[in-house]
C-alpha cells in the first residue's frame, strides 16, 4: 500500500516537471539568461554597442547609493503604485460586479470600459496630451465651464505624475475589470441563490460570499497591481519623456534611458536588479501575509 | 579592437532547437540568405518629420536602385533618432552593423568612441563636397579635422511667431534681440485674472536644452569641447538668467513638451515658439492664422545648433560595400535630390547648387519663410557632441526645468548639471583608456 | 443575477449610474475618431468646435498609404495569434501542476514562473537580441512571437482559476479513472473558460500593440507589424501628424474591439456548483 502511494506520488512528480517543460524550455532562453547576464553586466562596465568589458566589482552598486535620480524615481515609482493600484482594483471590483449580468447593453458597458486597453499607448499618449493640455484642452475646457481654475497638468512638476496617475485609471481600470469578471464565472451561482433566500443585501453578498470567493483572483491581481508601475512606461515616454524636472521618471523608464539612450549596460543592470530583488521581497511579504488568507475553493 | 564575439556553439544548437518548430509552421517568412548579384546595403533611417516622408525616403531609394544596377539599398526605417541609434548600436555590438544610417549629429562622438565610422575625409575631398556643401552643414561631421558622415537632413531651431497677434498687439516686426524677445513677449501675453490664455513665448519642452546650447551661441560661448562641457561659464548662466527673467515676468511658460507646444502654438496659446525649421510644413499647414517665421533673436551675435543628422558609412563591411554606401550617400546629397528634400520637408538642403536651382528658387518665392532657417544656418554649428552626450542632455534639461520651476537658482543649476555631465563624460572616456 | 426578482427596477438603477461614467470613459475614443474626420487646422482651430465641418474621410487612405498596412495587418494577426496560440498550450499545462499535482520545489518553481513578470522587459532586449541573433532569427516573424511563448502572468493566472474548481468535481472525475490529463481537458478547461477568454483577450491586445522589441528585431515591411506603421506618423520632430494619427489609431484598434465584443458574450453564465445545498 505505501509503496503503491509512494509510486503514485512519484509519478505525479514525473508527470508535474513533464507539464512544466515546455514553459521552462521557453524561460531558460528568453528570462532567466537575461537575469544572469544582468548579474553578470552588472559587475562590468559594459557599453551598449562595445563587446569588451572592464570588471568593476561593486562599484555600479555603491553609485546607486548617491544617484539621486535613482532615489527620485523609486519614490515616484512607489507613489504611483501605492495610489493607483488601490483604487483601480476598487473601481474594476465595483464595474465588475455591476455588469457582470445578462441585461441588456452590457456589452457596450464592457467595451467601454475596456477599451482604453487596446489603444496602441504611443497614441493613447498623444491623445492625452492634448487632453490634458492648457487653454483648449478638453479637460481644461470642462474646467472652466465649471468655474473652476485651469490647470497646467503636464508641466507642473507636481501635477504631472497625478496626471500621468489619472491617465492610468481610465486606461487599466477595465483591464482589472476583466480579469474580475472571469473570476464571477467561478463562484457558484447557487451560494448566491442561498443568501437571496436568507435576505441578505446587496452590498452584504459583495463582502461576505463575492470577495472571498473571488480572493485568489483578487490576489492575483493585487500582486500583478504591483508590477503594473512597469506598465507606465510607455506613457512617460510618450507624453513626458521623464519631465518636467525628473516628476514623471519612474524606475522602469530610467532603467531604459540607462541601458539604452546612454548605453550604460552595466549600470543599467545593476538598476534592473535591484529592482527585482526589492519587487521579489515585496511579493514574498505579499505571499506570506495575504497569500495564506487567500481561500480556495478547490482546497480544504 | 574589435575583437569578433566568440559563437557558443551549446546556446547555437539550443537555439536552433527552438526555432525549428516555428521555422516549419511559417514556411516562406524566413527571409532569404544572401544572393551573390548587386551588393546590398542596409540603410536605416529615423522619421523627423511626419508620416509622408517615409514615403518620400521610400520614394527616392527606389529610384536611387533603379538607376544604380550593381546596388540594392533597403532603407529600414528606425523610429525616432533615439531609436534609431540604439538599433544601430546594438546591431553593431554583435558586429553586424547596417551599411549606412542616419543618426543625430550629436551621436558623432558615441560612434567614434565605438570605432563604427568609416573616415571620409579623402573621398569627400577628390569630390566636390568640401566645395559645394555649407560649410556650417559639413562641419556637423567633422572631427579633429576628419570627415565622418555626410550632412542630410539639417535642421535648426526658429522662431515661430503668429502674425495675427503680433498685429494686434501693434508689434510691428519679430524680436531681433534678447532684450526685445522679453519686451515682445510681455505684450504678448494675455491674461484673464490670475490664468494665463495665452503665453508670449514658448521654448520647445523635450529639446529645450537644443535652444539652450543657441542662447549660449548667441551669447559668445561655444558651450562644449571634445571631452566636457562649458555650461557653468557666465555666459551661459546669463543666458539661464535671462529664461528665468522671462518665466518670472510672466511672459514665458516654465515648462512644455515638444508635441504639446507644437499643438500650443497651432491652437493660439503661444504667440510665439521655438521649435525645430523641421516643423515648418506642419505648422504652415495646421495653423488657422498666418505664420512667421524669424532668427532666434541674438545677445552677442546670432546663433544657433543643428539639428537634424549625416548619413554615416560603417567602418565594418567590405571594400565594395563601402564603395555602394559611398555613391548612395553621395547620390542622397546630390544638387537635385537635396533641394527636393529640402522643399518636401522643411529641412535645409547641404548644397549651395541646390539652392540655386530653379525649383528651390520657385518654391522661395512661394514660401519665403524656408529662407529664413537658411540664412541662420550661416551662424550655426553642430550640437553637444560629447561622447555620453545623450545622458549629457537629459542631465541639462532636468538642471533647466528645475530653475524654471524656481526651485534652484540659475548658477547652482548649471554648476551641478555640469560636474555632473563632465563626470558621466569621463566615465565613458575611462574605457577607450 | 443578484435580484432575480428586481431585475428591472435594479436594470434602471445601473444604467443610471453606468451610462453618464460610460460616456465618461468613451469620450476619449469619440474625440479619436472625430479628429479622424477633421482637415488638420480644423483640428486646433479654436473656433471651429468639436464636430468637423465636412467629414473628411480621406485621412483614412491616406494613412494607408504611408506604409505597407496590408502586409503589417497581416503580421500582427500572425504574431498575436501564434503568440496566444503557444501561450495557451504552455500555461495551461503549467497552471495545472502548479494548481493540482503534488512534486518537491512547487513553490520555488513557481517563483522562477513569477520571474518573468518581476524582471523589466527592456532588460531582457539586448541578451534576447543577441540570441536571436544566434539563432538567425532577426527579422523573422518567429523573432516577434518566441520571447513570449511561456507566460509566467498567464500561468498565474489560470493556477489561480484551476484551484477554485470544487475538488468534488475533479475528485469524481478521477474516481471515474480519468487520468490527470483527462481531468484537465474534460473537467478543468470547460470551467475555466471565462479566465482562458480573460487571459486570451489581455494577450492579444499585449502583443497587438507591442512596438519597441518588434522596432528592434525587424527591419524588412515584410516583417513588421501595425504599431510600426503608427509610429510612423506619431514619433516627429513636428509634432504629430493629428488628423492621420488618429485615423490610424482607429484602424488599429477596431479589429480588437470587434473581438472584444464578440468574446465578451461567454462571460454569461456560471457553470459552477458547489454541491453544497
């Protein structure tokens, strides 16, 4: 009987690296080769379009410590993901939950909301750039027919990173909407039956059976919210090229300006690194806090 | 130097391995090994102006191969001149470089730092191109007296002005110096209680630090030598001085990027704008009011930094491709094809013939605000070429934004941006040893 | 589905609150598409409004004629779907042994997995430009598509799905002597279909608009894809050009729209019990 277990278990291992193969193959190449040629790099001083290099040992590492830039753009980095995450997470769960039903002209909902998603980001930019700008943009324009104050959202040093932020809402809160929706589909629709019968509210099914049945998904999207900064980049390049004065520069930007407009492979991937290791050890602290409260179905 | 990168043959097998799935799924995609036939070259190439002129450049390779039997030139379009450096450079990190390419002239010492350039000084000089080219436009390419490239696309930056607001404002001609620029620009302005309607002036945000290298030209400084740059001399923090007298008075905005001041200029928001003579079609063609189009105005004297970029000729390929790139440089810079490039897209053509054909005297009559951006050119040369020119930029205009956002006074700015830039430059100086 | 019993009543207080945030969020798109129409001063004239005064459609050939579009519109198609075509292959048999089997280092393999979405995808260019170019796939179509064949987001993604299936269902299946295989395909995938369509559609638009490695690894228009051609009329000294950008913006993005719509419809239904009455 045991040997009969052991055997089992031995075969499911086998056929688990079996269905992981492929993947991995893929990863091997085209990820982790990166990753240990960034470790690697980031010991040289290595140029972009030179194939000699000059071992420096820990010295890219020791300018990360007085490169103000750096410490600017984690900052921004941090300060964007900590606002936007949150509440484009909030804004997809409610939209999630109000069209996910069979009434009529939810499709048009969705795409609506969706849409922002597959607008190509070099014009989705653009777009926003006349948006946002001063005098006849329509956002200034909505302003003032308002009452309210015009605001020069892109070249105020303060303004332009919320501007970016704002941006950002409309264009990845229905991408977490639609990861949500999908999520929906899982939870049994009979428990919802069972509350209707009991009389539970609305609002209460959300928090009490919608949420936890949903966590893993949301759990999912909580770590992926993280890594979302990443996605700025494309906007920043696009519509402020860091500006003004380093206010939108977030880390993922400066690692390409690094690497690519000035060709300081080495230093650019020490910068690359490090942000791995600091996004790891942040997903490791996500995984050990909120990953045990997370509650499957699948699992007792 | 250039030591070829040694081939791993275990990644090659793997990699080999992995493309054969995909290699057998899309049959006829691979694209073809080369054929012995006319010699091919690679031509890769940035889009400056807008969306036409890649078929423009499309237009006249075609027409260039068909005339040219023993050359096949592909032309790759690249993005934008950073893109295209970076695809450039990265091609030529695994030696394989394109034949030819179009880069900003600033890139000039990057390629020589990385040996890429093929010197043209002896060719070019049992020609006629020390004769016929301007000498401001050639000089773009030249280092310690070498030629390196051949100057194609030239551009510099102008002053835009609209017409209709300097009519009403009862302002007669364009500012001609700094002084005047301040005074025009303050009655420029227009203001509803505490909000701005429309600024004076605008200087390009994105290549703000372009029209700062002209404020020191003008002020009598050339503000960058081979291995560093001079930007904590007085004459450059005057010129800072003078920006932030303008943003302080209300008449100059503190800050803008390049696409949103181009639309702020079309739609009336600034009366005036510094912006590249490569946007003059555009602007002539979208603005609902008449544009003008003027020097920058002068302090010392008149002064401004090119634009715009040489085709230059890989030092790696063989005798007979350099030989093709030569005729297809020289072919793209020849009397004809200059000055219809030139009247299609607002860059300045590099040959004085072209300028004295028919066509392009027509066209000046047409549109005499192109002459403008010419005449200038005479007191023009070539902008920031540092090696690490690129980080050398951004460092400058981070300096400027935060003195125009009044958080840094205008000497502290360019002291530290200039310690700064000079220690990045001495960075990459370290490795040629 | 909450109030059955309501369904109107709770019908109009949706659309009362939906339809002005819906508008909200379209308005962009609707401005997209009306400078599509518009002559380029009409665009920053500030006297000549929102509308344009005559629609003018021949901003869209010319756009087209630009660049190749055609052969790019081609590409893109190839490229997004050979890439999801792959990705949906390899994720879901990962996903699965990550959700239901049981083998020694699962949590660090994972985490390997979770690399791939940690690490900046520019960091990854030149090391993957150099291998390609090994393997002699720069400008190849196959350049664009094989960086992106495993997906440690999908496999994620679907691992999370996998394990909110009722292990009552896939326990029976198993004491019905399906194999693990079988579980997955006859059990697993059905239920899962609305994340595989989630993941689906968020990959197509990923890879749709991907610009900066396809700028990189292609130099022939046989090779490259639609966001190129964009580039083209976006990336100026002049600023851009309005009226065709747009234009082409609208071009490419309406293939994904009507693919949104169509795949949107499967998010209908649960099709899961749990069995507990």
């Amino acid at each position: 009987m045991s040997r009969n277990v052991e055997k089992a278990r031995r075969n499911e291992a086998v056929l688990a690296y079996f269905l992981l193969a492929p993947s991995l193959l893929f990863l091997a190449a085209f990820t982790y080769w990166p990753i240990l040629r960034s470790f690697w790099f980031s010991l040289h001083d290595v140029l972009l379009g030179d194939p000699r290099m000059f071992f420096l040992g820990a010295e890219n590492y020791q300018r990360l410590l007085s490169d103000g830039l750096f410490w600017k753009t984690l900052g921004n980095t941090a300060f964007y993901t900590l606002i936007t995450v949150p509440v484009a997470i909030a804004i997809a769960l409610l939209l999630a939950v109000a069209l996910d039903s069979k009434l009529r002209g939810m499709a048009i909902y969705r795409s609506a909301f969706f849409y922002p998603v597959m607008i190509p980001s070099v014009a989705a930019g653009m777009v926003w750039v006349f948006l946002y700008a001063p005098g006849y943009g329509p956002i200034n324009e909505a302003l003032a027919a308002l009452g309210l104050p015009q605001i020069d959202w892109l070249n105020k040093s303060g303004l332009a990173l919320p501007a970016i932020m704002l941006m950002s809402l409309w264009k990845y809160s229905g991408y977490f909407m639609l990861i949500l929706l999908a999520a929906l589909k899982l939870v049994p629709s009979d428990l919802y039956e069972a509350a209707r019968l009991d009389g539970v509210s609305g609002w209460d099914q959300l928090i009490h059976i919608t949420v936890p049945l949903i966590s893993p998904t949301l759990y999912f999207v909580v770590i992926i919210g993280l890594l979302h900064s990443y996605q700025i980049f494309d906007y920043v390049y696009v519509m402020t090229q860091g500006g003004p004065a380093d206010a939108t520069n977030v880390l993922t930007f400066y690692i390409y300006q690094t690497g690519f407009q000035y060709q300081d492979i080495g230093y650019a991937s020490t910068l690359a690194n490090t942000l791995l290791l600091s996004v790891l050890a942040l997903i490791g602290l996500i995984a050990v806090t909120l990953g045990r409260r997370v509650h499957y179905l699948g699992e007792r | 130097m250039k030591a070829t990168k040694p081939k791993i043959s275990r990644r090659r097998l793997l990699g080999a391995g992995l493309a054969m799935p995909f290699v057998s799924m899309m049959p006829g995609i691979i694209t073809a090994g080369r054929a012995s036939g006319p010699v091919k070259l690679q031509f890769m190439y940035p889009v400056g102006v807008s969306g036409d002129i890649n078929t423009i450049v499309t237009n006249m390779i075609a027409d260039f191969n068909s005339k040219h039997d023993a050359i096949e030139v592909e032309a790759v379009y690249a993005g934008s001149y950073e893109n295209t450096e970076q695809k450039v450079i990265t091609s030529l990190g695994v030696g394989d470089p394109p034949s030819m390419w179009l880069p900003i002239n600033s890139s000039l010492q990057t390629f020589l730092g990385l040996d890429a350039l093929e010197d043209l000084t002896d060719v070019a000089k049992s020609d006629d191109i020390y004769d016929d080219f301007i000498p401001g436009f050639l000089n773009t390419a030249v280092s310690d007296g070498r030629l390196y490239g051949l100057s194609f696309q030239p551009s510099t930056p102008v002053l835009y002005y609209n017409k209709d607001a300097f009519e009403a404002a009862g302002i007669a001609k364009a500012p001609e110096d700094w002084d005047e620029l301040l005074e025009a620009a303050k009655a420029l302005v227009v203001r509803e209680g505490n909000e701005v309607k429309r600024w004076g002036l605008i200087i390009g945000g994105g290549w703000h630090d372009w029209m700062f290298e002209a404020f020191c030209r003008q002020n009598g400084l050339l503000p960058w030598e081979k291995d560093k740059v001079l930007f904590d001399r007085p004459e450059a923090i005057e010129a800072l001085e003078h920006w932030k007298k303008m943003v302080d008075a209300g008449a100059m905005a503190p800050a803008s990027t390049w696409q949103g001041s181009a639309n702020d200029f079309m739609a009336g928001t600034t009366a005036m704008l510094y912006h590249s003579t490569g946007s003059l079609t555009n602007m002539r063609t979208s603005s609902p009011f008449k544009v003008g189009v003027a020097f920058m105005p002068k302090r010392k004297t008149w002064g401004a930094a090119q634009g715009g970029g040489p085709i230059m000729i890989a030092k790696k390929q063989s005798d007979a491709q350099k030989e093709a790139a030569w005729t297809f440089a020289r072919w793209m810079t020849s009397t004809d094809v200059q000055a219809e490039w030139g009247k299609a897209t607002g860059y300045l053509a590099v040959r004085k013939s072209s300028w004295e054909t028919d066509s392009m005297k027509a066209y000046l009559e047409k549109v005499p605000e192109a002459r403008t951006a010419f005449d200038q050119a005479e007191y023009s040369g070539a902008f920031m070429q540092v090696p690490a020119y690129s980080r050398a930029r951004d460092l400058l205009k981070s300096a400027l934004d935060r003195t125009m956002a009044g958080e840094i006074a205008p000497a502290d700015a360019l002291n530290g941006a200039n310690a700064e830039i000079n220690r990045e430059i001495e960075r990459v100086l370290r490795r040629r040893g | 589905m909450l109030h059955r019993l309501s369904r109107r009543a709770r019908g109009g207080w949706l659309h009362f609150v939906m339809l002005p945030l819906a508008v909200l969020w379209m308005s962009p798109m609707i401005w997209i598409v009306l400078t599509s129409l518009k002559t380029r001063t009409e665009v920053f004239d500030p006297a000549a409004g929102l509308l344009p005064e005559v629609l003018v459609f021949t901003n869209y050939p010319a756009t087209l004629s630009v660049a190749p579009f055609g052969t790019y519109l081609i590409n893109s198609i190839l490229t997004t779907g050979s890439i999801l075509i792959c990705q949906l292959v390899t994720i879901t048999l990962a996903a699965y042994a990550f959700a239901r089997l049981e083998f020694r280092f699962k949590n660090f393999l994972f985490g390997l997995f979770l690399l791939q979405v940690m690490f900046p995808i520019y960091s990854t260019f030149l090391a993957n430009f150099v291998t390609l170019r090994e393997m002699g796939m720069i400008n190849t179509l196959p350049a664009l598509v094989v960086p992106f064949v495993a997906s440690g987001y999908g496999t994620f993604m679907l691992r999370q799905s996998f394990r909110q299936i009722p292990s009552e269902l896939s326990d029976a299946a198993r004491l019905d002597g399906c194999g693990h295989l079988a579980t997955l395909w006859y059990v697993c995938l059905p239920l899962v279909q609305p994340t595989l369509i989630a993941f689906g559609i968020i990959s197509v638009v990923t890879h749709w608009n991907d610009y900066m490695w396809p700028l990189l690894v292609t130099n022939s228009d046989s090779v490259r894809t639609l966001p190129i051609g964009l580039g083209l009329l976006a990336k100026a000294d002049s600023g851009a050009d309005w009226t065709r950008l747009m234009a082409g913006t609208t071009i490419v993005v309406s293939p994904l729209l009507l693919m949104f719509i169509i795949f949107q419809r499967r998010f209908i239904d649960s099709f899961m019990h749990t069995g507990v009455k």
